[in-house]
C-alpha cells in the first residue's frame, strides 16, 4: 500500500452486499478516545498505542487510549468540574445523560489505558501520582467492570476534571463494518507529575511521538492507522503547545464524519466526505 491507511480485504464484499441489501448495519455503539499531549522542547508529542494483531478490530492499528461507553457511565451523578453537563450536552450534541458518559468514559479510559487519571480530590487540582498497588487494584476493577467510574471516584474522594478536555471531532464508523463506534475525540495535556504506561490489554506497544512524524511514518507505510487517527493527527501537528491545542479544541466541528460508499462508472467509490485522501476507487468485482 502507498500508505498506512487501514483497509480491511473483506470491505468490498461487505460494501457491495450493503448496498445490495443484503447486510443491515449495525447500530454504532458511543465511544470516546483521548489525544493525550505532552510538550517538549521540540513541540507537543501525543501518546499513541499498537493494537495487538490478534484484535478483532483495527488489529495492529495505531490509535489514542479509548474505548466504548460503560452504561453505568451516566447513571448518577459524579463529582464534577469545569463546565456543566448542560454545556456539555450542547457542545456535543447530545442529551445531559450521554453527555456524561462519554466525558465519563474518555476519563476513564485514559486511566485504564494508559494510567493516566484526569481527576483530583479538589475542582481545582490533579492526582499527581496513579501509581502502586492499591491505585492498581481500582484500575483493573474499572477494566473488570466489578467498579463504576462513579464508585471509583467517590472511593477516592476525587472530582472528574471536564475543564481538563477539549472536544475535537466526532466520527462514525462506517455502516459495513460488523463493529462501529460513535466516536468523541477529545484532547488533552498530561497532568504534571503524572506519566503514561502501557496498561491497555490490547495494546502490545505505546509511544510518545510528534504527531508530524507519526503523520509521515503514516504516508511511508511505516504506521498503520484508521481514518480518524490520521486525521486528527493532521490536525494536531501546526500547533506548538498542548495547551494551544486544547484551547483550539473549542472551534472544532463536531459534525459526524461517517463513509460513504456509492456505485460510480462501474466502480465502488469509498469516501468520507471532508476528507478526500481516504478516498478508495473498488473495481467492479475486485478489491482496491
């Protein structure tokens, strides 16, 4: 391939049998993932991961700490700061409850994947170390699901720090795929005193890299990557500071991008509109 970009070899036969009717799609789940930056003297680096090659989707795909939305995400009420679940609800598009399971859920996430944990125990301070055994214990209970968010954090005595996030994009996985998401894409900066570590079960590598260079390796074909990813990534590298990147979060549009696939000249056309490069041309019959 001329470049990293993720193409399953079974999507042709899934697009052409989409569009025949024969394949319904699948309701797309809530999910949020977190561009966690750190700065440098060089510039921001965001912390990204390897999915396992034996996971059942985007296997061996980089991408940012993430995951689908626990029910329990918004089931009462949790120690919050930053803006209210209103503003939220409004800068998301989504009703108060979603709003805070999809904040809910990028927190935790980060904390599950990458031991990262956007909370403190006043609205106006960070945890300043997840380390050791006990922090340990409560974060493969959050992975169990044997502990809400919500529990975690009462136990801890700590508030989920909204202020701390930037909304960045929103996209849908495409209607052909067997597993979609409804993907939140938030930024932002790692907490002082805090570091990352590879805490994800499907993750077999992490790094911190320039998301300028992680966007050549891309068009190498040295990384590979989903749509989403590289093109946040895009995004991400004219800026010259986390926090610039999380203050610019807030003019971002967070109109879904979902792929499209139509007949064209004999051809499948796969597009997702806004963003041409990811544009695929499918022989009638054959593969890309």
């Amino acid at each position: 391939m001329a470049n990293g970009q993720w193409y399953p070899p079974e999507w042709p036969d899934r697009i052409r049998a989409l569009a025949s009717g024969d394949l319904t799609p699948a309701p797309p789940r809530p999910a949020a993932t977190v561009m966690l930056l750190r700065d440098t003297p060089q510039g921001p680096e965001v912390h990204m991961l390897r999915r396992r090659t034996s996971m059942p989707f985007a296997a061996g795909a980089y991408a940012y700490p993430g995951g689908g939305v626990d029910p329990r995400d918004d089931e009462r009420a949790v120690r919050w700061a930053g803006p209210p679940r209103a503003a939220w609800a409004a800068r998301l598009g989504v009703d108060e409850a979603a709003a805070q399971a999809t904040v809910c859920a990028a927190v935790r996430e980060t904390y599950e994947e990458a031991g990262v944990l956007l909370a403190g125990p006043s609205p106006d301070s960070v945890v300043g170390d997840t380390t050791g055994d006990d922090w340990e214990a409560d974060r493969r209970a959050l992975v169990a699901r044997d502990l809400s968010f919500a529990e975690f954090l009462d136990r801890r005595g700590l508030v989920l720090r909204s202020d701390l996030l930037g909304a960045w994009a929103r996209w849908i996985t495409p209607e052909f795929e067997p597993r979609r998401y409804d993907t939140f894409f938030f930024v932002a900066a790692l907490p002082a005193g805090q570091r990352t570590r590879n805490a994800s079960t499907e993750a077999d590598r992490t790094e911190w890299i320039d998301p300028a260079a992680a966007a050549a390796r891309y068009d190498r074909g040295e990384l590979v990557m989903m749509p989403p990813t590289i093109a946040t990534l895009r995004q991400l590298a004219p800026h010259r500071a986390a926090a610039d990147a999380v203050a610019a979060a807030a003019g971002h549009d967070l109109t879904p991008v979902l792929a499209r696939a139509r007949l064209e000249d004999g051809e499948l056309v796969l597009s997702w509109p806004g963003h041409e490069e990811f544009t695929k041309h499918i022989p009638s019959g054959g593969t890309a």
